[in-house]
C-alpha cells in the first residue's frame, strides 16, 4: 500500500513525542478519541515502538468495509509530528490479483 491512493493528514502537535505515542498506542487513552468497538484489533496489528502504530479498522454498518490507519510520530522541534495515513483495505472482487485460473 502506498500514501498515492491514502487519506493522509499531518499535525504538528505542542506535545512530547513520549507523551503522543501514549495517546496512540495505549488502549486506555488511544479509547477516548478511537474506540476499540471500531478496531477489529485493539492492540494494533503492526507497532514500532515510539514511531509507529497500525491498525484494522472495519465500518460499524454495511457494506462493512475494513480500512487500515497508521499513526506516525516524529520530533518536530519541542513537539511533535503527527501523520495519520487512512487507506482502504483490498476487497476480494478489486481485480489486482489472479487468485485462480480456470483450464
């Protein structure tokens, strides 16, 4: 998956790296903005400890698609940058790999 065909949004936030990666990655704080009902795993599916966090998401009514967001922090003097990357995920029928071919 690339950025080129993402939702893709950048804040630079007044707060401490540390102190961004508790509100993203800790289930405790990251449920008061994201909630878990929304995530089909909590816990996140890919972490690189202190800069990166990715999880599934999937929509709470049909069609029920899933998406993936990733959460990048960086410094950015004394606070920190935010990029949030939201991508849909493939669907079975998008025609991007042959799964099967007939004889």
């Amino acid at each position: 998956m690339s950025d080129a065909d993402a939702l893709v949004l950048e804040y630079d936030l007044d707060a401490p790296p540390p102190k961004v990666w508790r509100a993203i990655s800790i289930p405790a704080f990251r449920e008061q903005w994201l909630p878990a009902a929304a995530l089909i795993d909590p816990e996140g599916t890919t972490i690189t400890p202190g800069q990166e966090v990715r999880y599934r998401m999937r929509d709470a009514g049909p069609p029920f698609r899933e998406s993936h967001v990733t959460f990048r922090i960086a410094p950015n003097g004394s606070g920190t940058r935010l990029r949030i990357v939201h991508q849909l995920a493939g669907v079975a029928n998008d025609n991007d790999h042959t799964l099967m071919r007939a004889a």
